[in-house]
C-alpha cells in the first residue's frame, strides 16, 4: 500500500446522474493531484492542488469539479459526463510541488 | 505548448538484455525527470528520479542518465528480468513558476523469457 486510497474502484453512471471520486492520503503530502489515464494516451494532469488551494486547471472541462476540503482529502464531483470521459481517474500525492509522486490505485469509470 | 516525447512505444527483449527508454522535454526549465512503472491493472510506482543538477543516477539494475542541453533523459535497464515487464512513463517536472508534472506517452516493455 502506497498510502493513497480512493474509492469507489469501479464506477459505472449514466451521462444524466451525478457521482463523486474521493481520494485520501495517509501520507502527510501537501499537495495533491487528479490524473486522466485512458487507453493508448499519456497520463493527462486535471487538477493540482497544494495545501488544499487548486493551483492548476489543466482546461478541464466544467463537468468536472474538484474539491479539497484538507491536505487529505480530495475528491472529483463529476456531472453530464460524456461516454468518452470513460477512462481510469488517478490520485495522486506528493509531500511538495514537484516532488514524487504516490498514486492511488484509481477509479474505472465507465460513462454510458 | 509543453510537451514530453517518450521511445519507443513498445520493446521486446530477451530476458537478460539491456532496456533503453528515451524521452525529450521541450521545457527547458523543467528540473525533476522522473520514471514510473505500471504494472497491468496496477497504479503507476515511481523507480527512479533525477534532478536538474545531476547526469546520471543509478540504482541496481536501473539507472536514468540526462543531459540538458539535449532536454532528453533516458532509462536503463540491465539484465532484464520477466517481472520488468510493465509500462513505463518517463515525466518532465517544474515547480517555479506555473506548476507542471507533463508524462510521456508510455513505453510497453515485454521481456521474453
């Protein structure tokens, strides 16, 4: 274990519903990251954010909304997705900015 | 805008062989260069790293060597071994400035036993 959990592992949701990623560190980082990994593409950075404040929007689309309510916690609220958000969501931490990165095991989320 | 470019996409060698991995940054401010393993179904598990100030750095049978004036770094593995097999992203890292952690494309790495 890694110290990073997230949860659910697995997430199936219609593109009318809302559903929510959460993503804890046990880790003590200060900063804190969401990840799109999908198949045959690079890992894509969403979402950054050190000492709970976002400090990187990589053009996410609003669909997607973070939140990160302490140093530990961090979750992805998602609404209206599209089928083609499905894809593996990572979380990632780190003890400072730019640093190693500790993933958590993600979350497959298939949008249909 | 920036952007890493990771080689090859995928590598077949003989358990035993060496391993060569080759990424280029284009960010020249980039300083941190680290290397992930993802095993199938499993998260990405960081292997080994190296900073701006240094060329090379070496861990058992893993080594990343960097130069930067070139902006690319590479991995190495020796003596392959079947339980390398895996994906392996390279990243290209700064934390001046605007924040960003860009990884490379994935090279799939199969060692034949």
């Amino acid at each position: 274990e890694t110290g990073v959990t997230q949860t659910p592992r697995h997430l199936v949701m219609g593109m009318t519903n809302k559903k929510s990623l959460k993503c804890e560190q046990h880790l003590g980082h200060n900063a804190m990251y969401w990840y799109k990994q999908s198949a045959k593409k690079p890992l894509e950075l969403m979402f950054v954010y050190n000492f709970k404040e976002q400090t990187e929007n990589n053009s996410v689309p609003s669909r997607f909304s973070p939140e990160c309510p302490n140093s530990s916690h961090l979750f992805l609220h998602l609404h209206t997705l599209q089928p083609e958000d499905s894809a593996l969501y990572l979380c990632a931490s780190s003890p400072a900015h730019g640093d190693e990165q500790y993933f958590g095991p993600g979350t497959r989320l298939t949008v249909t | 805008g920036e952007n890493v470019e990771q080689h090859p996409s995928t590598l077949s060698v003989q358990e035993g062989d060496s391993a060569v991995i080759k990424c280029t940054y284009s960010d020249s401010a980039s300083n941190y260069f680290p290397w992930y393993k993802q095993e199938l179904g499993k998260r990405p598990q960081l292997i080994i790293d190296i900073r701006s100030n240094v060329g090379e750095k070496k861990d058992q049978r893993i080594a990343v060597t960097l130069n930067k004036t070139a902006k690319h770094f590479s991995l190495h593995i020796t003596e392959t071994q079947p339980e390398d097999s895996a994906v392996y992203f390279c990243a290209a890292s700064k934390a001046s400035g605007t924040y960003k952690y860009i990884f490379g494309t994935g090279t799939r790495l199969k060692v034949l036993a």
